[in-house]
C-alpha cells in the first residue's frame, strides 16, 4: 500500500512537470492575444481622436495642412501600447464623403475640396508582444481607420425684428425716436441708419459667406419674428433669398413685439419638412433676440420641444436690454450655447463662433 502510494505520488509529479510549460504556454499565450485586442483598441482611440482634430481643423480654416499638424499633435499627445504613431503621406487622405439617405452608409473617395479625413494605421509600427512565442519575441502591426467627415446640416436662422431692433444697439428702446431714425420717421419706412437690425443683417450675411465656403452642404431657412412669426425662407442651400427677405424688411421695417417662442415654433417647423428637410442631417437652430419675450408661446416651451426633435438651439443676445438668463435656459434645454453681445462687432464674432462649431461626426 505504501508503495502504491509513493507510485501515486510520483506519476504526479510527472504530469506536472508535463503540463506545467503547456498551462504557462496557454497563459503567456491568451495575455498576449488580451494585450493585442488592448493595443488595438488604444489605437482606435489614437486614430478617432487624431481624425477628429483634423477634421475639425478642416472645417474651421479649410487648411489641409493645418489639419495634418492638429492631427499629428493629437497623435502625440495619444500613444497607445507605450507607442506614438506619427503621420506620413501615405496614411493621411482628404476627400470626399457622401450619402443618399438615412439608413445608407457614408462613401469616402480621395478629392479635391473635401468634406472628409481619413487617417489609417497600416501597420507601420511594430509593437512587441509581451511574452515570447515558442521562446523568440514576436512583433504585432496593429490596423486601423477613421473617417471624420463634416456634417451635414440643416439649421434654422430665427431672426428679431421686434420694434427695438429699429434702435443703436447703446440706445435705450423706449420708445422716443431712434438716434439714427430722419426727421418725422415712423415704422413701415425703412429701417434707421445705426440699428440693431443693420448690424444683425450684417452678421447674418457673414455667417451665411462663411457656410457658402464650408466643404459641407448646409440647408438654411429663416424666419423673423415680432408679435409673431413668419417663416420668410424655406431649407435651400441657396441664400440669395435670405439676403434678400432681410432687406425686405430693411426697406419696410414694421417692427411689432416680441415672439421669441413663436419664432423657435417657426423654426422647428421649417427643419421638420419632408420635401426640404434631410433625415441623416443634423439639425440647429441659430436664435438672435434683442429683447425679453413679451407675447406668445413661452421660449422656453418651445425649446424643450425642439430638444425632443433633436434640435440644437444656439442663441445670441445683442444688447444689454436682452433677457441673457432666459435666452441661457433656452440654449441649455436644446443642448447648445449661449453668446451675449453689445456690439455688432461682438455680434460678428458670435456668429462666426456657432460657425466653428457646427458638427462633424465620426463616420467610419
């Protein structure tokens, strides 16, 4: 019996000695595959982010070669595996990205004035494996790609033409006549030299220059709004008419009270047509006020409804008698910003911003 136990004993031993390499093989072997899927996936993050910031470097200043250094920087800043990738030319292309409908994917082609970056990890850096394969260390060339393509968009302009905006953006709207206004001036003429409303026009017309250069296709509509609102111009990627129903009113300012929340109801409506609006657009809405909401459907209301539609609302105010902390609440519920301006070059430069930072999304 005894010598039956030490038998035991010793064949165990054996088949230790047998399966100990082989279950060390098989651990060093799943953390190497577990440790190749954790590279990838920080090289994932590396190549994202990198494609983000040249795309959206893209957008903003139309320059191919500043997209290339934001990418590179971002790159940098990124390493994945204890390794930093950099950029060449054969892993960094600008093109164009399109597509046909909702459910369809984006196509990416090489092109001239492009709307897309793609960056591609094609293996050219080597990462070694953490344990050595049948006792030789063994290098892996992880692959990846992303495609960042600016957006298409859809976006309302909700524009004030309330009897305030007929004065000096320093003036006081009490009613007394508009500094700029002539001698005997009276609403249904056109607007006074000085006012609100040229400096709004002003800013409007740069921001639409600014979307006519853009490498993406933007739908715009525009509605103004006094004691109610109207929907002047349907989606078009045409802005002439803009242009031209807001010198309408510079000819015939009538001016009236004001509807902010009627003017944000307009909007929505004028993203929500079937025949203009897009379905795999994203959809914004710019809102420029003046004043304090004083008839109509409450902003804020009519904000949470364009939030359940997907509509993000930027909103400007321009002028010190502006309700800045409601028009806040507004941009807050429809998940966009607010800016303040007492200046048309502070109103400028607010619209310039929201044109920075219109989407981009990742699209592969």
């Amino acid at each position: 019996m005894k010598r039956h136990r030490n038998n035991r004993r010793g064949a165990t031993l054996v088949l230790l000695a047998i399966l100990l390499p082989v279950v060390l093989a098989i651990s060093a072997y799943s953390i190497n595959v577990v440790y190749m899927e954790l590279a990838r996936t920080e090289l994932q993050i590396t190549t994202d982010v990198a494609t983000r910031a040249a795309g959206r470097m893209l957008s903003v200043t139309g320059s191919e070669q500043q997209a290339i250094l934001a990418a590179e920087r971002l790159m940098q800043a990124n390493p994945f595996a204890n390794q930093t990738m950099s950029l060449s030319g054969s892993n960094i292309v600008f093109g164009v990205s399109t597509r046909t409908a909702a459910n369809q994917p984006y196509t990416f082609k090489p092109g001239k004035n492009p709307n897309a970056v793609q960056i591609q990890a094609n293996g050219q850096v080597k990462v070694p494996m953490l344990f050595p394969t049948m006792g030789l260390p063994i290098n892996f060339r992880p692959i990846k790609t992303a495609i960042c393509t600016q957006s298409e968009l859809d976006l309302a302009l909700v524009i004030d033409r309330s009897g305030s905006m007929a004065y000096g953006v320093n003036e006081i709207a009490d009613g007394s006549m508009p500094a700029g206004a002539p001698l005997f001036w009276n609403f249904g003429q056109s607007v006074p030299l000085l006012s609100r409303w040229l400096d709004a026009v002003s800013a409007v017309d740069t921001f639409l220059d600014l979307l006519n250069k853009s490498t993406s296709s933007e739908r715009v509509s525009l509605t103004t709004y006094g004691d109610s609102a109207q929907l002047e111009v349907n989606l078009s990627s045409n802005y002439f008419n803009i242009k031209s129903a807001l010198f309408n009113h510079t000819l015939a300012f009538h001016g009236g009270a004001t509807n902010i929340g009627g003017g944000i109801q307009a909007g929505i409506k004028s993203l929500a047509d079937a025949k203009l609006a897009r379905p795999w657009a994203s959809r914004v809405m710019v809102v420029l006020t003046d004043g304090i909401h004083n008839t109509g459907t409450d902003p804020l209301s009519a904000a949470t409804q364009a939030a359940a539609e997907d509509i993000m609302i930027f909103t400007i105010t321009f002028s010190n008698e502006a309700d800045k902390a409601k028009m806040l609440q507004v941009a807050e519920v429809a998940s966009g910003n607010h800016f303040h301006a007492v200046s048309a070059d502070q109103l400028n430069a607010a619209f310039k911003e929201i044109a920075n930072r219109l989407p981009n999304l990742l699209t592969y």
